[in-house]
C-alpha cells in the first residue's frame, strides 16, 4: 500500500501489507539497499510482537549482511529501547521491524540512525536510489557480515528513564497502574518500570500476539473500552495504554477517562515550563492550540513543524530543544532522547501526580479545554496536490498556515487542518473549538470542501 514505483519511505518508516506490499522479496532488497547506504556499518536490528516480523527481521538481516555490515539481532524491543541502545553505544545505526499502530496484516521497517533518531528524508532518499536505481553494493563471499545476539538492552533503557523523575516520591504513593500492552512489546518495559517505580501493576493483553487479540493496536478511545472499565474496576490511579511498539501512550484517569494525546503532552508541558523557563517546545501542526496557550502562560515558545515525528525529533535536535509532542499520544524528552518514548511518558506522568498530590483528572482539568473533531476524506494520491491548490484558493483572506496541508485560525479560538494523509489515500482534517458543536460544524464544512474538490477533480480526470 504505501511501497509505490518512486518511494519506499512515507511519513514515518516504510510500510504495507504483508506479502501483498511487503513481500520477503522487497524487505530482503531493502536490506541490501539500507546495507548500501551505511557502508559495512556495525546495525542493531530489532521487531515488535508482529506475526510477520521475525521473518522481515531475517529477511533484512539477510540484506544487510550480504552488503557486509555486521548485525546485533535485538530481538523483541519496544522502538525507543531500540532507538536509545542505538543514541549511546557505538553503532552505525540500526532498523526496526514494526508497523506502530496499524492493524495485524501490516507490518514496516523503521532506519535509524546512529544517534537514535529515524533518517532524515535526505537519508531517506539515498536507501531509495540505491533500491529502485539497482545501485546495490554487495560484498563478496569473503567479506559477508556476520551477526551476533545483544541483550539486556531494557535493562539499560529502564535505568535510564528512572534517573530522570523522582522515584522516590514515587515509590511513597504506592500508585494503583494498568497497563494494556496491546499484545505486544510494551509488556516487556512498562510493567516492569512501573513496578520498579513502587506501583501495584495490573496487566490486560500483556501476552505477546501478533494477531492483536485484546484489541487493535492504535490506542484510539474507540479501542480502550477495555482498559477504562478496568482502571475503575479495581479503583486504579492511571489506567495506560502502549501502541504496538510502544513508542506512543495514552493515558485513562481514575475515573476512566481517556485523556487525548494533546491533554498528556499539554500536562507535561505545563509543569516543564513551569520548571524551565523560556524552553522551546517543538510539536506539529496538529496539536492542538492548547500548547500555545500553555506556552504563553508559562513562559515557553512553540515551534510548530510538519506532521511527522521524524521532523519533531530533527527539530528537537537542531534547536537543542527539550520537549517536543504530537497530539497522537507521542512524548519527546530530550534530556531522555528527542524520540517518542511512551515508556518515559508515563513515568514523567507519575512523576507530576506525585509532586503534586493530585489525581489525573484534576491536573486535566486544570488544562485549557478544547473539542476535538476529525474527519478523513477518501481522495486518489494522483489528486492529492491538485485538491490542495483548490483548497488554498477558496481560503484566501482566511488566517491560513500552510506549513503542512492548511491550518486556518479562526477569532473565537477554533482552528481546521485540512492535509493529504503520508500514508493513505485520504484527506484528514482536525478541528478544535471551545464547543463541540463548532468543531464538528468545521469538519462538516470543510469536510464537503474536499469532497468537493475530489468529485470536480475526478470527473475532468474521466472527461
């Protein structure tokens, strides 16, 4: 699906279908082509819970070793345990097996560099030449690489994310948790952190399976009835919900609410700032307003970037920034590393319950309030850019950020962007208000925009 004639990598990895996009045959070229870009470099290689990935990650394996670089084969690895490992050893790079929160027939292969952060689109560019271009460079028989097993990573990776929140002041709350794992990976850190923490952990679909049995791996509200009833059920303090590599993280209050990935990441940024003055806080274009009013009130500035967390960790980087979000459930602390790290997300939540004293919903509800709508419209990759000029056409006097898609501002505080989705066929569009009614009435609007657009569009494509 996402695998086309002149590019492999979208927003965030490659990624398909098994054996209908991302066959054995692709995965094992694009190893070779990956091989190719780092040069007989020293790659750790590691897979989420996936049915597929043990043979993609062979597959890739078998791609890099026949260009001469040599692999440390991780194994089962949350990404950011994975993407750490990479940042503070002395590797060239590595890959990820995964396909984040995209449902079980999908799988994909994330490339990241030696400091832990994905490749940047330059990078990027350069796997893609040596893969369609037939550029491969393969070592001969002699100079193949070899590979070697690497564990206690999480061990590593734990320490680390303890160092930066007070533990102690956690241990003394003795916090009731529940972690839904979503059958995959999470189980492997998050329990186990949560319990060096001095939290009372229970664990829902912590059994690793790929088929995804206790619910689809993207921790959207529609998909974590489960974890809600049971936070209240057993009268836990936080309920947390981990994608399929674990890199993002909702949260559930104690009364079993599911607070939104804007709401987290605006909790964090809040006490960050009210902490460290005058910081830059990187996130992109579809966060909600909410970070800005948070920023000025406690003395950040907001730098907004294109969707994709590739680009909120390059930023992050470049600016030498400490903070960064996506209103997807995904929380980049730089002094951790600038990368999405649900497992330190969550411990940073803790971290704020326990100085505070307060409960979730109460610190969520000190936030800004915003509504959120969304809405996805189908439209052909062929129109996308077309659809686009339309759009940016009828907008014209309009308050309008085209930074990725279009943003429209509006007086009363509401907000709409209207952008090609990098890895379907769609247009997506969020809004925010301070009423329900006015979010849901932007996406009605701009809803029929698009559909607009794509019908005259689609009948001059025909005629």
């Amino acid at each position: 699906m996402f695998v086309n004639s002149s590019r492999l990598f979208g927003t965030n990895g490659i990624r398909g279908i098994v054996n209908k996009d991302l066959t054995p045959h692709i995965v094992l070229q694009t190893g070779m082509a990956v091989g190719t870009f780092f040069a007989r470099g020293s790659l750790v290689v590691g897979h989420d819970a996936r049915t597929s990935s043990p043979l993609l990650a062979s597959a890739v394996i078998a791609g890099l070793n026949s260009t001469g670089c040599n692999v440390f084969v991780a194994g089962l690895m949350p990404t950011p345990a994975l993407q750490f490992w990479i940042g503070h050893h002395e590797v060239d790079g590595g890959v990820m097996i995964t396909a984040s929160h995209n449902p079980a027939e999908y799988n994909g292969i994330k490339v990241i560099w030696k400091d832990g952060i994905e490749l940047s689109r330059e990078q990027e560019i350069k796997v893609e030449r040596a893969y369609f271009d037939n550029q491969l460079v393969l070592a001969r028989w002699n100079r193949l690489g070899v590979t070697r097993e690497l564990k206690g990573l999480d061990d590593e990776y734990i320490a680390a994310i303890k160092k930066h929140v007070n533990v102690q002041a956690i241990k003394k709350k003795r916090y009731r948790i529940v972690v839904d794992a979503a059958n995959s990976v999470g189980s492997l850190v998050g329990p186990r952190l949560l319990r060096e923490l001095g939290c009372q952990v229970t664990e829902i679909n912590s059994k690793m399976d790929g088929s995804f049995p206790g619910r689809l791996p993207e921790p959207r509200p529609e998909n974590l009835g489960g974890l809600s009833s049971t936070v209240k059920s057993v009268g836990a303090d936080l309920g947390v919900a981990f994608d399929s590599d674990a890199d993002r993280v909702i949260f559930v209050d104690e009364k079993g609410r599911i607070a939104s990935g804007d709401e987290s990441f605006g909790l964090i940024e809040k006490h960050f700032l009210m902490e460290n003055h005058d910081e830059k806080i990187v996130t992109s274009i579809s966060s909600s307003t909410m970070i800005e009013d948070i920023a000025e009130e406690y003395g950040g500035k907001v730098v907004w970037t294109k969707i994709g967390s590739i680009t909120v960790s390059k930023t992050m980087k470049k600016l030498k920034a400490k903070l960064g979000g996506e209103e997807y459930g995904g929380i980049f602390f730089g002094p951790h590393q600038p990368v999405r790290d649900g497992a330190m997300a969550t411990a940073l939540v803790l971290g704020i319950m326990a100085k505070t004293g307060q409960s979730l919903s109460k610190l969520l509800n000190e936030l800004p309030n915003y509504f959120i709508a969304k809405g996805r419209i189908a439209c052909s990759e062929q129109l996308k850019n077309k659809v686009l000029e339309q759009l940016v056409e009828q907008v014209k006097g309009l308050k309008v950020n085209t930074l990725d898609g279009i943003k429209i501002c509006f007086d009363d505080k509401s907000a709409i962007l209207v952008r090609p989705s990098g890895t379907e066929p769609v247009y997506r569009l969020y809004a925010e208000a301070k009423t329900a009614r006015r979010s849901e009435q932007l996406i009605r609007e701009y809803g029929s925009k698009v559909r607009n657009a794509v019908k005259i569009l689609s009948t001059r494509a025909i005629s």
